[in-house]
C-alpha cells in the first residue's frame, strides 16, 4: 500500500477511532439514564404506590378516601424529585457529550487530514486532491451533529411533556371519576407535545435536505422532502394553519381527546381486574401480586413487558457475507448506504441506514469506501452498515411504548444490535416464518414453549423480498394454534411519519392483535391495526381522531379486551407471575 493511504488508515485506526468510540460509548450512556431510571427507579416506586392505594381502598369511609389523597401528595412529591433528577442528568450529559465529542472529533479529523494530505501530496498527489472530500464529509458530520442535538433535545422536551402528562393521570386515577376532568388538561399538553413532536420532524427533515444535498444523496435528499412535508403538514393542523378558530378547535378537540382517554383508562382499569378476577378466582394472593406488578392504580399502568431491541448490521470484516459481496452483486449500493453522492433507487423503501467505524458513530469515509469494495475485508478500519440510525429506532420505540399503554402494556426497552450472517437475511426472508424464527432462536435464545414471553424479540432490519411488507411478527398465540418462536421484525420508510407506527402495530401482533377488529370488520386509518391491503381507508372516526382528537392512530378500547384474553389465557398467563 502506498505510503499515503497507510498514514490516512493509520490515523483513522489509532486515533480517531479509539477517541470517538469513548465518545460514542459516553453519547449511549447518556439516552439511556431515562429507561434505566424508567424500568428500575419509577416502575418498582410505581408498583409500592398502587399497593398502598389499594390497601387505602379496603378502609371506611372518609378514612380510605383521606388515605388515598396522602399516597397521591407523597406520590407527586417523589415524582416531582425523580423526574427532575433524572431529566436534567440526561439533557446535561447529552449537551456535554455531544458538544465535547464533536469539537474533539472536528479537531482530529482536520489534523489528522492535514498530516496525511501532506504525506500524500508529496507520494500520492492524486489521492491528497481526493482527500479533500473526507474534509468535507468531516464539515458535514459537524452539522449533522448539530442537527442531532437539537433532535435529542426536542425528543427530550417530549418526553418531559409525556411524564407530565402521566402525572396528571395518576392523580386523576387517585380520584375517581372526578379525576376523569383532569382529562382536558392531559389533552392540551398532549396537543403541545404533538406540535413539538412535528417541529421535531420539520427540523430533523431540513437537516436531511441540507445535508443530502450538500453530500449529493439523493435518498437522503427525498427522505428529508418527505419528512418536511408531513411535518409541516402535521403542524398546520396542529396549529389551524394559523387561522385562530381552527386552532381553537384543534385545542378543544385535544382535551375532548384527552377526556376520552381518561374514561379509557378507568374502564381499562376495571377491564384488568375482572379479567385477573376471572383468570385466578381462587387465588387471592395471585391476584394482589398480579395487581401489583400491573401498578394498576398508577399511571401508566400495564404488565411489563421488556423489548430486546436489535439494531440489524452488516460486518466489513465477515469473510462470506459482508457489504462488499453485497455491493458486488447489486443487493445494497455502499455509497448510498454511507450517504454519499448516489442516486435513489427505491424511492420510499430506502432504509435510513448509516455506515460508521465498528464501535463508533464515526463514519466511514469515502477513501476507505473505494479501498474496501476494492480489496475486501482487512483492507480498512473494520465498519458496520445499520439498517436503522440509533436516533429513529428510539423514536419507534418510544411512539410504540407511548400507544400501548391503553392496552395496559407498559414497554420498557434497551437497543442492541445482530449481525445479518446469511443471504436469506438482506433482503429478509417474509416468504415463511422460518428464517425469522431461525434468528429468533440463534440470537435470542428463543423456543417454541411460550416461556419468557414478556421479553420481546425485535429486529430493525434493511428491508424484505418484495416491497409489500412492512413488518413481520411470528406471534405465539395457542388459542389460534399459532406456537411460534415469537418476536418482531420491521422496517424504517419513508416518509417516517405514518410509517413510524409500523413498529407500534407489529407490537400489536405480538399481543394478540389481528387486523381485523373484534366485530371480524375491517379497520380504518386511525386505528393502528389498520392494514393498507383492506383499501378500507377512511371510518366516520377517521377525520375527527386526525384532525382534532388525537392527530394520530390509536388502538382501540377493543383492542385493549382482545389483548387481556391474551395476557389471561392458559399459556400465556404466567408472564403475570412476579
Ligand atoms: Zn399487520
């Protein structure tokens, strides 16, 4: 290798590469103090909270009812402490990372580019004027960092607003059918989250035109014009394009919204007693244990479930199947994969990919691209192709957490990644549930036996032979003879919005959910069992939830029923054990 690129590999491999996987490292810590806290400070506090609630119920009255208010003071107390703590350790720790981690990565990309620019220009002249483009890819990571943050920080303005909006549910499930009031306000702060939520999408899709033409991707081009368009689009609506009585209406239809969803989750509420009731009536303690797991007077309440979230990848260095066999026979294009200048082959069913050194968010550049798919494993810093950015994939696993709570589902979720080892799994294999259980059962430790069932299997991966799916789950649900090894896989589209709750509906499968409701009728587009094959777009509901309730899909009341046979059956029921 010429003295040029051995400098150039040398830098990336000793220098930049060890630095930023701290960095990368320190930047994932810090997204995930919030679960962390979530699963293993909030829920166990949560399910110690319910019990006492339910312990106030079995005195007289007034005495049961003066209980209850002192559980809930304390309750709001302790929120107030826990929240604050854990939102300003991680809005700190992100700003500080990610300022830190791109001022120090800028420096030593630049210096780093000049030592071998020099060496290059005196051995390799051609390859130093080449250089130049890893300059420029250097200057638009910066932005996009930019960009990220601003990203990271709105998501975080929501998730403040969705623990907000919690608090006032459990106050208001402290009160009875008085607290259902307290709807109207949760309906107005769900209306401010969603104008955030579609701001966020407006700025994250200028960043994605800015760069995507500034690096001549177009996917990445297309994708930010699409986002742009639902975002703004979602904004308008939000927001009555301006035109104060629209916004009004708009507002008053968010708290009627947000009415709706408290009685839901009173009647969710008494829909998970009697089905526990039904499920072990003889056994008492059962019940109590069950009641406390579900935290069934906090909110939001549901039966835990744990979502094992995998990030799908391709490996440079696997000797059979890695990114340069698969550039080389036309399944991926590497440069449109890394977000270089590429044209769009798929249009809507690109995947938002991104390619970075192994361990790091450091992408890789273009230089090492060409070297790669010349020489093959070996020949560079090893790097990895994702099928998902990390950024997105929490933003499906968060919408998915947030609309399963009124099935009395309360998902918690870590993100990992899996390696994609056999030609069956880019494109992904749809055809039958084999190569998925496969994965399942090689990756996860999965079996057939329904054991473990609270813990969820998912896979964000490229995409699926055919451009008809979406999704896959393999669901295990005995009273419908379907024992599989269960879990989900799913895709990212464009535009994301609409498509973000692909992961949501799969989920929904995984529960026990079909597309079509309990009636046997077939669902329209607010609901997130919805499936685009029925051509059955549009119910009375579906103007009113879009444009003034909920400005979203949903699962239904209904929903919530199906999924409680589910969770109750013979089989499934010792996922209630505590
Ligand atoms: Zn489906």
């Amino acid at each position: 290798m010429a003295a040029c690129q051995t400098v150039q590999q040398w830098i990336t491999q000793n220098v930049l590469v060890p630095v930023t996987e701290f960095i990368t490292e320190a930047q994932e810590k810090c997204d995930e103090i919030g679960n962390w806290v979530e699963e293993n400070v909030e829920q166990p506090f949560e399910q110690q909270v319910s019990e006492a609630e339910e312990w106030c119920s079995d005195w007289p009255w007034p005495l049961d009812w003066i209980c209850d208010i002192v559980v809930v003071i304390v309750t709001v107390i302790v929120w107030e402490i826990v929240t604050v703590v854990k939102w300003v350790v991680t809005i700190v720790c992100q700003i500080v990372t990610v300022v830190v981690g791109t001022v120090v990565t800028w420096v030593l990309q630049v210096v780093g580019w000049f030592v071998s620019f020099v060496v290059c220009v005196f051995t390799d002249p051609v390859a130093a004027i080449l250089s130049i483009r890893d300059l420029w890819t250097a200057y638009l990571d910066v932005i996009g960092r930019a960009f990220g943050l601003v990203d990271t920080l709105l998501a975080d303005v929501g998730g403040i607003l969705g623990d907000l909006e919690n608090i006032v549910d459990t106050v208001a499930s402290g009160l009875g059918w008085l607290g259902t009031l307290l709807g109207f306000i949760k309906g107005v702060i769900h209306l401010v989250r969603d104008v955030i939520d579609a701001a966020r999408d407006v700025i994250h899709a200028v960043g994605d035109l800015y760069i995507g033409i500034l690096s001549g991707n177009l996917c990445r081009i297309i994708r930010g014009g699409a986002d742009l368009i639902t975002g703004s689009l979602r904004l308008g609506f939000d927001t009555g394009f301006g035109f104060l009585p629209w916004a009004g209406a708009r507002a008053v239809g968010s708290s009627i919204g947000g009415f709706r969803d408290e009685i839901e989750q009173y009647r969710l509420e008494r829909l998970i007693r009697r089905s526990l009731a039904n499920a072990f009536d003889k056994d008492e303690d059962r019940v109590k244990r069950a009641i406390k797991k579900i935290g069934i007077n906090v909110r939001p309440m549901g039966l835990p479930f744990h979502i094992d979230a995998r990030r799908m990848f391709l490996n440079s260095e696997n000797a059979t199947f890695n990114p340069k066999t698969l550039h080389d026979a036309g399944v991926i294009n590497l440069y449109r994969m890394a977000g270089y200048w590429s044209d769009c082959d798929k249009i809507y069913n690109e995947p938002d990919t991104e390619v970075v050194y192994t361990g790091t968010n450091l992408h890789v550049t273009y230089a090492d691209l060409g070297t790669y798919l010349a020489n093959g494993p070996g020949s560079t810093t090893p790097f990895r192709v994702y099928a998902i950015t990390r950024m997105k994939f929490r933003t499906h696993l968060d919408t998915a957490q947030r609309k399963m709570q009124v099935l009395g589902v309360r998902l918690f979720y870590e993100i990992g990644e899996i390696e994609a080892t056999l030609p069956e799994h880019v494109p992904f294999n749809a055809g039958t549930f084999a190569v998925q259980q496969a994965l399942f059962a090689a990756a996860f430790g999965r079996d057939a036996s329904g054991r473990g069932l609270d813990t969820i299997p998912v896979v964000s991966l490229f995409s699926y032979i055919g451009l008809q799916d979406f999704g896959l789950t393999t669901p295990f649900n005995p009273s419908k003879k379907e024992r599989n090894i269960s879990g989900v896989t799913y895709r990212n589209l464009t535009p994301d919005w609409g498509l973000r709750f692909v992961l949501a509906h799969e989920l929904g499968h995984y529960v026990s959910l079909d597309h079509k409701n309990r009636a046997g009728g077939v669902r329209a587009l607010d609901e997130i069992m919805y499936v685009g094959s029925s051509h059955h777009y549009l119910a009375a509901s579906t103007p009113f939830e879009y444009l003034l309730l909920e400005g979203e899909p949903r699962f239904t009341f209904d929903d919530a029923r199906t999924v409680w046979e589910w969770i109750t059956s013979d089989v499934v029921r010792d996922i209630l054990l505590p």
